[in-house]
C-alpha cells in the first residue's frame, strides 16, 4: 500500500498541478469538498493537496486527540494510521479512502476539527454558542441566523433527513451544522496562524460552500484572509455555491430514504 500511494504521488503529481486553479494555489484556505463515501471525491481531493502542498491539513473527521495519537506515525502508513485514530469505530466511510490525502502531504501539520456526539447533543440543549464556548461571539454564533436563512436552512435539513424529521427538530440540527461550520474554520485560522499557510481543510460539501458554511465563519473573523473553496457534485447534484466545481459519478450505495418508505 505505501509503495503504491508513493508512486501514484510521484507520477500524477505535475498533472494534478496543472489541474488546480490559480487562485486556489494562491488561497490561504483552500476549502476540499466531497461527499463522504464517494471515492472519486477523494481523490480528486488528494490530487489537489498534492499539487497545494499545505502546511497545515484540517479534517473534519478527526478530533485533536485523534490528531494527537498520528504523531510521529509516517504518512503513507495507511494501517498505523486507522488504528491509532481507531478510525474503524468512527463511523466514517473506509480508511482507505482518506489514506491518499494524508500521504499526499507528508509534512504538514494536522489539525482535527470533529464536533465529538456530546458536544452536538449540547448544542441542542444549551445552545450552539454556549457549546461553542469563549469565541462564540467572534464568530457569530451569538446571533440567530435571519429569518429567511433559518428558513433555508431548516429546509435543507429537512431534504438531508429524508423529509423524516419532526419540524420542532430542524433548528436544533440547524445549530449542529453552524457548530461544525464554526468548528471547521476555528480550525482553519489556528492552522493559518501557527503555519503561515497554506490551509487545506477536508470536509463535507456542506460544509466547504461559500454561503453560509465554514468559509463565511471564518471571513466572519477576519475578512483579510484569501479562500478558495472546491465542492464535488455527483452526476451535476450539489447545493450551495463554491468558486470551482469538479462532478463524478454517485457512489454505489443503497437508498438512504428506503426505509422511510416501508409500509
């Protein structure tokens, strides 16, 4: 596996390079959408961090003590790395999806932005800027969204969830999502400010679109800073608005909403 993501690195590299857009080289955060089981995404991603050469690697998958548990682990070893993130119980889609990003910058600084199942159910309870803690304020998790982009949102959850959930339930998972946007770019100005740059950050489409997910929270606390962000459709499907578009095929996977619509 490590020869065969070495050389895949060596031989493809000056093609992926020729393939990222300018203004995403000269980013300070570059923003890597994907749809979480769709390996094509992936790649795709690792293409683009092998041709960014970050110095910092933001994921959304890790938490920092996830983070903390790769260091001094080799990059391109696949196998030493999901079993010190005991990425099997994650919940995450296969390892060996992600295994190429990481090996595709070797030397930058990880960082992990995952929003742990407890801190989520706070969010809920407590409400997302309580959660969000001391900063809360900066990134403008201390305002309700307006009226016409809660209703959106709200919306948009609803679609995500199979048009399954109870209405009274959408602005709880709405405070979710903003905690994440806000937890992703958190991650991204810490990454910035200790590194120099440049950021790349893996994560959700959701998540990586310019209106309204993790890159307006971090404009939201410095405005200076240059983005650039990449979201990956499935056969032309994809919501939000991004600064370039790569499509692919759907993943093969069964019917979310299947059992939704048993009798």
């Amino acid at each position: 596996m490590k020869a065969l993501i070495a050389a895949l690195l060596l031989i493809a590299t000056p093609l992926w390079a020729d393939d990222v857009p300018a203004a995403a080289r000269a980013a300070q955060v570059v923003w890597l959408g994907e749809v979480h089981d769709n390996p094509a995404h992936h790649v795709e991603q690792a293409r683009w961090v092998a041709a960014l050469a970050p110095r910092a690697l933001v994921f959304e998958m890790l938490t920092s003590e996830q983070v903390a548990a790769v260091a001094g682990i080799a990059r391109d070893d696949a196998a030493a790395l999901a079993a010190a993130t005991g990425w099997a119980d994650s919940g995450w889609p296969d390892f060996a999806m992600y295994a190429p990003i990481f090996a595709a910058a070797p030397q930058a600084r990880l960082y992990g932005a995952a929003v742990p199942r407890d801190a989520a159910r706070t969010a809920m309870t407590d409400g997302v800027a309580r959660t969000f803690g001391a900063r809360a304020a900066a990134f403008g998790l201390d305002r309700a969204l307006p009226a016409a982009a809660q209703a959106a949102a709200e919306a948009e959850q609803m679609a995500a969830h199979c048009n399954a959930l109870p209405p009274e339930m959408l602005p709880g998972f709405v405070d979710i999502q903003r905690l994440r946007d806000a937890e992703l770019a958190r991650a991204a100005l810490d990454a910035l400010d200790a590194t120099g740059g440049p950021v790349a950050v893996i994560t959700g489409n959701g998540h990586a679109r310019r209106d309204g997910g993790a890159p307006a929270y971090l404009l939201t606390v410095r405005s200076d800073i240059t983005t650039f962000s990449l979201g990956q459709s499935e056969a032309g499907a994809i919501i939000g608005q991004f600064d370039a578009l790569r499509d692919a095929a759907p993943a093969d996977r069964p019917d979310p909403c299947a059992a939704f619509r048993k009798p």
